[in-house]
C-alpha cells in the first residue's frame, strides 16, 4: 500500500485517497437496511407464489441482496477514484503459501467456532431461555450442497469482505490498523444480528482482519471467509447425511453435553485447535515480517472528531442493529 496515514499530504485528491469513515458508515447503512428489507420480500414472494420453487427463489433474491446492497454501493464509491480504493482496500495479489495457509486456518477456525458457539449456547440457555433455530437450511442433495456453497459461501465470502475488511477497516485505520481491525470485526458481528453467533462472528472478524493487514491483501480474507462458509455447509451436510431420524428429546442442551464434565471435556480440543491457529497465523504474518519488519499496518492518524454526518448515519445503521438484536432477544426469551 502507499497510502500513509500519518501523512497531510496523502496521494491524489485527499478526499478521494480512501474511503472515509463517513462513507464506510453508509455502506454499513445500506448493507443493514438491506438485511432489514429482505424479509419482507422474501414473505412478499411466498405470498405471491407459496411454495412453488421457494428454495430457489430464496437463492436468488439472497444473492440480489448482496449484489445490490453491498457490491454496487462499493463499486459506486470506488468509482470515484478507483486506483486509489483499490490501493487502501487492498485489492492486492499474493502468495500461494499465504492462500494456502489462509485455508488452512479456516478450516481450523470452523473446529475452534464450532466449540465457541456450543458453549455460548449453553450460557444463553442457562441464562437468558431457550435459543432458537435460526442457522441456515442444510442442503440434502449434492445439487442443493453446491448452489449453497454458490449462494452462502462464495457470494458473501467476497460480497463482505469488500465492505467489512475492503472499505471499513480501510476508513478506520486512520485510527489506526489494530484499532480498525476491531472496529471491523464488531461491525461485523454487528450485521449477522443473532446473539447465537457473536463469539465466534467476533473471532472471525478479528482474524479475516489480522490475515488482510498481514498479507496486505483482500484477497486472503476472500478464501478465509468462502472456504470457512463452505467447510461448515459440508460439515453440516455430511453429519446431517449420517444422522438418523431421532425422537424429540426433552433434554436441555446443557444436560445433552453432560453438565459441567461435558464442558471440562471442550476445553482440551479447543486449546490445542486454539495453538494450531496461532501457529498458522504467525506464519501467514511471517511474510510481512521479512518484508516490511516488525510494523504492523499503520499507526493513527492525528486525532480529530468526528463530524454530526457521521455521527447521524452510525447512529441509524445501529438503530437497525439494535432492533435485530432486540427481536432475537425477545424470540430466545420466548416473548415472541
């Protein structure tokens, strides 16, 4: 990257260099609103058409909302000046080893999210009521598996990370890289809307960022992000081929597990899955090491408040985040 932070005279136009964080805000916006809209499409066209073929139509009208609403927006920004976008959202090529080892920590990242979401589970159950089914459809037939690696892994792998860790972590960082990196992550988590899934949306936030900044590429949060969607449809695809058919059970998840030795018994995998994706990590940064030492990203910029626009449009993508937290909240309680 040539963009420096620190810098007054950045290259270009400086209202042009990168994206601000009062553009990243909008895109964040319309990204939610498009979330906020969808369902009431989607119940427009199963009240126009029932069932006929709703499997598909939900594919389609999915991948329209991320076309529509997250892809154009971005491409409509970078337009403007699309070398110097390209350059701060880091549309970088890189290495075969870095994409090779990009992989593998995402597959290590399902294991370690599989484990972090079963006990958040747990506590939310324990503490809060029961959580309701609200992951996605399991494909059943390797035809319905490969439109959804298509519709749930692909699209959204690219689609978000061109908003999450292309245009977001790039405005943030003029507070910093490692500041922006989590900004990005709780955004990110932020937009998925579901209390089940904050631990481990948080933690793939957080290393999707790290990975980026380190590789100084989108394109390694691209393959973390898709092989990590499509690794965890597979999963589900295969376990849910091998499972059969079994009587609804009275038990709470917490007892399923076997109480408190069940737990006990999670932490052992889990550190050792926890060291794997470190060491992984640390290799993925070695790169940047040996090219660019021990700097990390970019330091802050000067400080500087922030103006009543971006206050405004943070405040209504979040107006939306918090009613999508507060009905799922009402639905684990039992309220709704």
């Amino acid at each position: 990257m040539n963009v420096n932070f620190t810098l007054r005279n950045m290259p270009r136009d400086p209202e042009k260099a990168k994206p601000s964080i009062f553009a990243a805000s909008v895109l964040f916006f319309i990204g939610m609103t498009g979330l906020y809209v969808l369902p009431f499409i989607m119940a427009l066209i199963q009240l126009l058409f029932g069932s006929f073929m709703i499997s598909e139509l939900t594919g389609i009208i999915e991948s329209m909302y991320y076309i529509v609403f997250i892809v154009l927006p971005i491409f409509l920004y970078a337009k403007r000046d699309m070398a110097s976008c390209a350059d701060v959202m880091r549309i970088n090529p890189m290495s075969l080893k870095s994409a090779l080892l990009c992989v593998a920590a995402s597959l290590l990242s399902v294991y370690l999210t599989q484990i972090l979401t079963l006990v958040w589970s747990v506590l939310i159950e324990l503490f809060i009521g029961t959580p309701p089914d609200t992951g996605f459809a399991i494909p059943t037939t390797a035809s319905s598996l490969a439109s959804s690696i298509l519709f749930i892994a692909v699209l959204p792998g690219i689609s978000e990370e061109l908003l999450f860790r292309g245009a977001i972590l790039g405005a943030w960082e003029e507070k910093g890289s490692k500041k922006a990196i989590v900004i990005s992550s709780v955004w990110f988590m932020l937009m998925h809307g579901t209390l089940m899934g904050m631990p481990a949306q948080l933690l793939c936030g957080i290393i999707l960022g790290i990975i980026v900044v380190s590789t100084d590429s989108l394109f390694g949060g691209m393959i973390f992000h898709t092989v990590y969607n499509a690794a965890t449809l597979i999963l589900a695809f295969v376990l849910n081929q091998q499972t059969q058919p079994r009587i609804e059970s009275t038990q709470t998840m917490y007892e399923s597990i076997g109480g408190v030795p069940g737990l006990l018994q999670l932490i052992m995998p889990a550190a050792v899955f926890t060291l794997l994706l470190i060491f992984v990590i640390k290799a993925i940064d070695s790169e940047r090491i040996k090219k660019k030492g021990y700097i990390f990203g970019y330091p802050p910029a000067e400080r500087r408040e922030f103006t009543f626009a971006e206050y405004t449009v943070m405040g209504a993508g979040f107006s939306i985040v918090f009613m999508n937290y507060l009905e799922d909240l009402l639905a684990i309680m039992g309220w709704i």
